[in-house]
C-alpha cells in the first residue's frame, strides 16, 4: 500500500512571506534611509505585511487539507478496488469448484464413493470459508488499524501546525508593537526571524515525530496482517491436503489438484 503522506507547510514559505515585509531594516541601520518614507509609514506598512502572513498561512492550511481528504477518498476508493477484485476471483474459483465437484460426482458410482465426494466437497468448502474468513479479519483489521493511525497523525500534525500559527502570530504582534518604539528596527528585524524560526523547527519536529510513529505502526499492522493471511493459507492447505487423502482412500487414485485463493 502508498504511503498515506500528511502534506505539511513549508517554514520557507513563510520565512519567504516575512522577509520583504522587513526589507526596510538595512543592516547596520537604526533608521530608515532619507527618501524612503518615514518611520510611521514603514511602521503601518509593515502591519499591513504581517497580517498578510496569518491570511495567507491560514490559506495554505486551507489547501493542504483539501489534498488531504481527496488523498484519504483516493485510499479508500483503491481499498474498495481490491475489495471487488477480491470477491471477483473468489466467484471465479466457485465456479471452478463447483465443476470439479460435478466430475467427480460423475465418477462416484459406489454409494461409498458418493458419500466420500460429498465429505470431500463439504471438506473443501469449509476450508475454504475459513480461509475466505480469516483474510478478511486481517485485512479489514489492517485497513482499520491504518485510518486509527492516519486520524492520530493528521491530529499530531494539526495541533503542531496550529501551535506554529500561534508562535507567528506571537512574533509578528510583538514586531508591530516594537516598530513604534524600536530605534533600531534591524533588531526588530533580527527577534522577528529567529522566532520565526524556532516556530519552523519546533513545527519539523513535531511533524517528523509524529511520521515517525505512523511509520512504525504501519509496519506492524502490515506485519500482523501478513502473518494472519500466512496462517490462513496454511491452515487451509492442511485442511485441503487431508480431504484429498481422504477422497483417494476410497476411489484409489489420484484426484485433481483443489486450490484457490482467498
């Protein structure tokens, strides 16, 4: 199965939105330069900026959950593909079944040989169902497992975004109050950046944790969902093997190989 990826916001992208808003601050300047309007103006042009950055953050938070609900209805419909196909081949072996049965109840012609075909169909069918059975339990306990573990990431990864929107919001309302009194607006500039920072790399880590855990649980769903499907295989050509030596006691000879699939 793809990877079910939660698609995150870039910190670049909103490094990239601050940084014109703060292109007056010219290094090594504490004022703005002569012919560049005065300090109010640059003050009112930057809260405009800045709250620019929260509408335009919130958009693209917009976006990315808009792929992903088409990505998990994208799943799903894959899921339900597999589903079909599933049921499809299993009513092409029931068929196949029910021929080989019909032939050998033409062979039968000893009341001991009809009973023995018919224990030997009720055999293999019962095999069958378990088997039929078994592989649905794993997978539908896997694709289960699988949405738990997609809703507790994409939660993870929500609470971690809005935490950064909150740091942003934070940084950029204490940079427009510090504008106003700030004599040098470079290190209004300098705190802005790095808060902006700290938010993008406490916002990496939190998302990269929680992949990390998603990854992990993914693996041992599949691994569960593996050895169950392996079991059910074995126990359904164990059942299979038994109910063709038995047919063979009683006709003699050798009868035509019986398998399917789940």
């Amino acid at each position: 199965m793809k990877k079910i990826i939660f698609s995150v916001v870039s910190a670049t992208f909103i490094l990239s939105l601050i940084a014109p808003s703060l292109s007056f601050a010219q290094t090594g300047t504490s004022t703005p330069r002569e012919g560049k309007g005065n300090k109010g103006d640059l003050c009112a042009r930057l809260g405009t900026r800045l709250g620019e950055i929260g509408q335009k953050v919130g958009e693209r938070f917009t976006e990315l959950k808009s792929k992903k609900d088409s990505h998990r209805e994208n799943v799903s419909t894959k899921w339900k593909e597999f589903e079909n196909k599933r049921t499809e081949n299993r009513t092409e072996r029931d068929a196949n079944f029910t021929e080989h049965f019909a032939k050998l109840n033409e062979k039968a012609t000893t009341d001991a040989q009809k009973t023995a075909v018919t224990a030997f169909q009720t055999a293999v069918q019962s095999a069958v169902n378990a088997r039929r059975t078994a592989v649905d339990a794993a997978v539908k306990a896997f694709e289960d497992g699988v949405k738990v573990e997609v809703d507790k990431r994409q939660a993870a990864n929500q609470t971690a975004f809005q935490a950064m929107q909150a740091s942003v919001k934070t940084a950029t309302d204490k940079a427009k109050a510090d504008c106003a009194t700030a004599t040098d607006l470079k290190a209004v500039r300098e705190t802005l950046t790095a808060s902006i920072k700290t938010a993008k790399e406490t916002f990496q880590a939190s998302v990269k944790a929680s992949q990390d855990s998603f990854k992990t649980a993914f693996e041992a769903l599949k691994a569960t969902r593996k050895t169950a499907i392996d079991k059910a295989a074995t126990d359904f050509k164990t059942a299979l093997e038994k109910a063709k030596a038995d047919l063979k006691a009683v006709f003699g000879t050798p009868t035509n190989g019986t398998t399917t699939t789940p």
